[in-house]
C-alpha cells in the first residue's frame, strides 16, 4: 500500500513545508484539488453530503494546482503529485495538454492527472462551456491528454471528434513517460469512463465498505472493456474510524494508494503550521511505518 497526503483546503502558504514533510515520512505522494471559483448562489446541491451543502466557506484557498505542483515538485525529488480531482470539462483539452505536458516535464515525470466533471451549473455558465455535454467532452479530452502526454517526447498527433477537431500539430515539449489519467467519481458514467479509458480511479471521500463496493464494479466493468490485465491503480479516500483491518481490506479489494488528511484525524487547524506537519509525521509514525 502507498500513500497520499491529500492537501485540500490547505492555505497555500503551508503547501512548500507540507511537500517537504511528506517526502521525508514516507508518502508517495500528494495531492490536491481544483476549484475555479464559489458562485454566490449555487443552483445544485453538493453530491457528498446529506443535506447538499458544502462544508467548508467560500474564502477557502483552492490554489490552482498547475501553479501549486510545479512549485512542490521544484522543493522535492522523488515526492510524486495528482489532482483530486481537476475540472477537465471547463477547460480546452489542447491548452490542458500543454500544461499537463509541462508539469510532466518540469517535475521528471512525477505527476498524474486525476479529473472530474464538476457539478455547479454556474461554473460552466460562467465560463462559457456546455454542462449537458460534460461527460462525452471529458471522454475526448481524456484521449487528447493521453495523445499529447503518450511518453515519447513530442509527436504529430491529430484528433477528430464530435466535440473537439484539429489537424496535425505537436506540443513541445513531452514526457517521456505517459502521464496517467485518474478517473474520478463514484457515479455508473464515472466508473465505466474510468474502465474504459482511465489508468486509474480516485475515490471521494467515503467509507470503506463504498470504496470496496465501487472497486467490485470497477473490476466488473473493466473484464467488460477487455481491460482487466492491464495496470491500473486505485486511489481510495476512507474516512471514519478507518482501522488497520479496513486498510487491509482495501488493499485486498484492489486499492493502491490511500489518501489521508492527518490533521482532521488529529483535530489540528488548518492555520497551526506547524500543527500540521506533526500531524504529517504522528499518521506517518503510526500507520504508515507499522503497516
């Protein structure tokens, strides 16, 4: 089992020292999430809770992570980095290419792109992109990202879709190793796009037993897709009184890596520095080293 320390919520200022932290304690990597903007009235309710609010304010820092991992990967050398998950279908898939490629490149090939669809209505309003069509995007800018970002340095490549269109062109530079595309959602569309097309799946933040339940159909779904022997990784979020056993349980299941945010564990605040990087080191000291 590897480990991620997942930093959502995290001021921005705190992100340098808790990269350092975790490469020095054993996790293999961090991870962070994407968040455009907080309209002022929201027209659908959030998914992960029971009453639909969410449960942190609208000045909460949400740095962009294409700004964020750069900087992390700049203060670290094996420490690797993914987003968890990143708004793929506000954005054009070619500028994302460019960036993802960057990142890749910049940070020795230590980055994978976790993506999501995003769920507020004003947020593709106000950017000027489709919600309806939201799912079929994200599929062909999966396949674009993947194109650009294969692994083999820059390279002519072409694509036509329904949505996105454009003859040959080459992004310079390219990683070279592919950059892994993490899928994320607990819906039926999200896992099947993660079977068909994913490297891997990122879990939200939820009990075990859910988790081991979506590994079961993800499995399902890939012998379906003929994907079954190919590597995969899964990413899992258990939250609650999450035990050794339940670990071991995951890891049966099929989980790879699991993401762990110590300070809520620990009842540390997010603005006590150095509150989180004890943190860090106490879940590295009790469960990571005695796994």
């Amino acid at each position: 089992m590897k480990w991620t320390l997942a930093a959502a919520l995290v001021p921005a200022g705190q992100l340098l020292d808790l990269a350092r932290a975790a490469e020095e304690n054993g996790y293999n990597s961090l991870a962070l999430p994407d968040s455009v903007f907080y309209p002022e009235q929201v027209s659908a309710k959030y998914p992960y809770t029971k009453d639909g609010s969410r449960f942190w304010p609208a000045e909460t820092e949400f740095i962009d992570p294409f700004v964020a991992i750069p900087a992390m990967a700049a203060v670290t050398t094996q420490l690797e980095f993914h987003t968890n998950v990143y708004k793929l279908p506000l954005r054009d898939p070619l500028l994302t290419a460019k960036q993802v490629a960057s990142i890749a490149v910049m940070s020795d090939n230590r980055f994978a792109f976790g993506v999501g669809l995003s769920w507020i209505p004003e947020e593709f309003r106000f950017t000027h992109t489709e919600m309806r069509t939201r799912g079929a995007r994200t599929d062909e800018a999966i396949e674009i990202i993947k194109a650009v970002c294969a692994g083999k340095g820059p390279e002519w490549v072409e694509y036509h879709g329904r949505h996105y269109d454009f003859d040959r062109l080459m992004i310079s530079p390219a990683p070279t190793r592919p950059v892994r595309i993490f899928v994320g959602g607990h819906s039926e569309p999200a896992l099947a796009r993660t079977a068909r097309i994913g490297d891997g799946w990122i879990s939200v933040n939820t009990s075990p037993n859910k988790i081991i339940a979506a590994c079961e159909r993800l499995a399902a779904l890939r012998a379906e897709y003929g994907r079954d022997d190919e590597p995969f990784e899964i990413i899992a979020g258990p939250v609650g009184d999450v035990s050794r056993d339940d670990y071991r349980r995951l890891e049966e299941a099929g989980v790879t890596e699991c993401q762990a945010a110590p300070w809520w564990q620990y009842g540390v605040p997010l603005d006590d520095r150095a509150g989180m990087i004890d943190a860090a080191r106490r879940f590295a000291d009790e469960v990571i080293a005695t796994y």
